[in-house]
C-alpha cells in the first residue's frame, strides 16, 4: 500500500465524519491507521493524524473507551515531535476536554479547558477565533455545571468574534446561538430560547442541509422552547423530525437520540400521559447507561424523571428510591449547590411523610 492511499483514506473518512456517515467514517481511517503505523512506524505525525480523527469519530458515536486510547497515543506523539504548546497538540487537548465533558469527568475537563485557554491566550491573543472557542468550550462546561454568571456576555463576544471572521450564516454562528438558547431555558426565559433556536435552525439547515445531525439539535432545542410554554401542537412535528433526523444520523440507542427520546417523554408527561412517558423514560434510561454507565449526570436525570412519573400517579415506594439514586449521582458528580441537585430536594420534600418511613 502506498501513503497516497492513506492520504485519500482518511481524507475520504473526514469528509464522511462530516456527513454523519460514522460507520464508514471509522472503517475508512481505521484503514488509513493501520497503513501509517505500517509504512510509517508508530511514532509519526501522520499516524497522530489518523488517531485524532479517529478520536472525533468515535467521540461522535459515543465509544468512549476507544476515543481515549487514540488520544493518549496521538498526544503523545504530537509531544514528543512537537512540543506541549504546538497547536495541533492544544487542538487535540481541547477535543479531548469535549470528550471528558461526555462521561461527565467535569474536573478532568476544567483542568484541560484551562491549559488550552493559556496557551491559546499566550499564542494567539483573546480575539483569535480559535482562543474564542476555547471559551466558548469553557463557558459551556460552566452551565453545564450550574454556573450561569457572565455566561450570556461571554455567548454573545464569542458571537460577535465568529460573525466578524466567519460571516453571518456560517455554521459555527449556530453553535453560539443554540448555547445562548440552552443558557436562556435553563434560567426559565423559554421567549429568549425559542427566539435564538429558530436563528439557530435557519443557519444550519442552510449551511448543512436539513438533515444534519446538528439540524436535529437546533429543532429538538426549539421543541422543548415550545414544550416549556405549553405550545404542544408546535413542539410535537419538530420532536418527531428530530428523532428521524437522528436516529438516521446517529443510531437509536445514541445518547444524543436519547436525549431527544427524553424530551418527548417530557412531552407527554406534561399532558398527563404517564403511560407513554414511562416507557419513553425507560428507553431513554437503558440507551444512556449503556454509553455512560449507571453514575453519571445524564442517567441522574432519567432516574429524577422517572421518579417523578410514579410521583404523579401517587407510586410512592417506586418514586422515592429513584429520586435517592439520582441524588447520590449529582451529588457526587455536581457538588451539592448546584441547581439540579436542589430540584431532587424539592421533590423528595413533597413526598409524603409516609413513603419515607422504612
């Protein structure tokens, strides 16, 4: 084999990352790998090359475990050849804190986020486009962590940043609204959400067709906008379009398909229909242990969910050791002030006296 065919390999398995073609995405630089480490040894920027990518797809496709060895083998080539600050070793960096971000390993991620936001304020300066993402990356980590101050300001001068160098329809511009939408909802301001989702949708469907993976995203975002204001007749056809979307794009047990399994239980539980956000809960649940394990924040809030819907039918026994089980996962994952931990309490303070008694 020569390495024009490994070139064409990973170049073709790229281009197919970028069109959620996963599958063939892997299979194509897996391929392009093994020719690398075989014609080139192991210890070569262009088989770094190939295990960064292969980081990305498999991050994409929730195997975890692999993207890990690939990192910890590409890092430590780029290193070694290049040196802790070259920028394809803070790119790399900065793609594995996404990942840490994935399993909820927030500690791991921060550490990281801070090392790549150093180097890339010393190298390029606090208006470079890649030092913006950085802190977009970070200011992300926070909310996610339940820490909502200076993030709108943060959202909106990365905003201001990418429009500048990227124009305004470009696809990253998306990405910076559908955040500022999830800062919006999870402060309770569902008018904001909406608004900056349906910007969001229109930039992606025009930058990357209508049936990206993102697109499926931008309209599960607005769907829950629409479901926090009760408008159930708009948020059900863009709920359903997004779970085609994304379990073409994805696979049906993904956790991002989950996810928007999640948001149609909710759905349905809102209207009172127990029954069907049950077993929608139980799915989402099942999909996401299987790709995080049974401690982590995303299994917390299927637990808490579920909890809630034998709370409504009065199933105090099954409802209360779900809400424990979700406690002790946020608890030890969050810390004990953050917001979503709070929402447990309250919810366990409602219980009757009696379903707590051994």
């Amino acid at each position: 084999m020569h390495l024009d065919v490994a070139t064409s390999l990973d170049d073709l398995g790229w281009l197919y990352h970028n069109q959620n073609r996963y599958v063939e995405a892997e299979d194509l630089c897996e391929q392009a790998l093994a020719i690398r480490q075989n014609l080139l040894g192991s210890h070569h920027l262009d088989v770094a090359q190939s295990l960064h990518h292969l980081l990305v797809i498999c991050r994409a496709r929730a195997k975890y475990s692999k993207a890990e060895v690939y990192f910890a083998q590409a890092l430590r080539i780029r290193e070694d050849i290049l040196g802790p600050t070259d920028p394809r070793v803070v790119t790399l960096l900065n793609d594995y804190a996404w990942l840490c971000r994935s399993p909820g390993r927030y500690k791991h991620a921060q550490q990281l986020y801070q090392r790549v936001l150093t180097i890339r304020l010393k190298m390029l300066g606090k208006e470079h486009l890649h030092t913006a993402t950085c802190i977009e990356d970070w200011t992300t980590l926070h909310v996610e962590l339940g820490k909502y101050k200076k993030a709108e300001a943060r959202y909106l001068w990365v905003l201001e940043i990418r429009k500048r160098e990227l124009g305004q329809e470009h696809h990253q511009i998306a990405l910076t609204l559908n955040n500022l939408a999830t800062l919006f909802f999870l402060q309770g301001q569902y008018a904001g959400a909406e608004a900056f989702c349906k910007q969001a949708l229109a930039i992606r469907e025009k930058a990357l067709g209508s049936d990206h993976r993102h697109v499926a995203i931008s309209l599960d975002g607005l769907a829950e906008a629409y479901r926090a204001q009760r408008n159930f007749a708009e948020a059900q056809p863009l709920y359903e379009r997004a779970l085609a979307i994304s379990t073409r794009a994805l696979g049906a047990t993904h956790p991002h398909t989950a996810t928007i399994v999640h948001h149609i239980a909710s759905f349905y539980f809102d209207q009172g229909n127990y029954t069907q956000a049950e077993q929608l809960y139980k799915q989402a649940l099942k999909y996401r242990e299987e790709a995080f394990g049974s401690e982590h924040p995303a299994v917390a809030l299927s637990l808490h969910s579920l909890a809630k819907v034998y709370h409504a039918q009065g199933i105090y026994a099954q409802a209360e050791p779900l809400y424990q089980h979700a406690l002790t996962i946020r608890t030890d994952m969050l810390g004990p002030t953050h917001p979503l931990v709070a929402t447990i309490l309250n919810d366990l303070a409602r219980l009757p006296i009696t379903a707590l008694l051994p």
